[in-house]
C-alpha cells in the first residue's frame, strides 16, 4: 500500500517520490489534492507552493496536498500504457466519488515529464499542464516492482 502525508507550500522531504520535471527542469513530484468529492493524483511543484490536479477540464492548484513517499517494500518504476490500461502493481493514486480508483501517470508532453491520472474508464491519463486538463492517450504508470 502506498504511503501518503499531508503538506502545504510547496513542501516535499527528500524521499517523496520525484516523477517529473517542469519546463524550466525543475523536479516535479507525486501529489495528489481532494477536489469536489475526488481525490486525484497530480504534480506537486516546489516553487509554486502548490499541487496540481487535472479536473473538470482545467489544471486546478491546491496549496494543502497529500505526496508520496518511497515505500519500504519494493522499488517503484513506471511502466508504459496505452488507452486507459493499467499494468500489474500500479500505484492507487485516488479515487472518484463514484468509488472508480485513479491511478498515477506520467507523459512526456511540451518539452517535461507530467504527472497525472490514469481513469481507466476514460481510457486517458490527464495531466495538469498550462491552465488545462490534458488527455494523453500513450503514457507510464508508476507501479511497484520487486
């Protein structure tokens, strides 16, 4: 099970899980925010003081937020995906408020590595990019390996 600890401002330790980097190169990591019921996996962004989550069609920034942290029983490694599947081992990110779990990604989109939700029902993993919610359809999930 993957362990999770509230913050706010920006704030990660040095063993939150990096998944990512921003434009400017700057590491981004495992997040994720409670919003309208959900609780969506996303990209936490030290300088910005903020988690971002993709929802309702927008990048949405939250300044309390949950990260990730490197487990104790298994390395993580990001396996690819395509069109909403979900590999053996991935990591609960979240889930909607219908109960369907959200699981975390990442794409290589606009020059970064972004972190997102996989919704398996929607066959995409959306990511938080530039103000929108951004459907990728080719894309990495983070899951546990032995």
């Amino acid at each position: 099970m993957a362990e999770w600890h509230s913050s706010a401002g920006g704030y990660v330790p040095p063993n939150a899980v990096e998944g990512g980097s921003d434009v400017n190169g700057e590491p981004i990591y495992v997040g994720r925010a409670h919003d309208s019921g959900d609780l969506v996996p996303g990209k936490i962004v030290p300088s910005h003081g903020v988690c971002y989550i993709a929802y309702g069609g927008e990048e949405k920034a939250h300044r309390t937020y949950e990260y990730l942290v490197q487990p104790h029983y298994g390395a993580l490694r990001w396996i690819t995906a395509h069109g909403g599947a979900i590999p053996s081992g991935a990591v609960h990110g979240g889930r909607c408020a219908s109960g369907e779990p959200l699981f975390i990604g990442r794409a290589f989109y606009e020059g970064s590595w972004v972190i997102g939700k996989v919704q398996a029902s929607h066959n995409v993993l959306y990511v938080p990019f530039a103000g929108n919610e951004v459907a990728i359809s080719d894309y990495e999930v983070l899951c546990v390996g032995y």
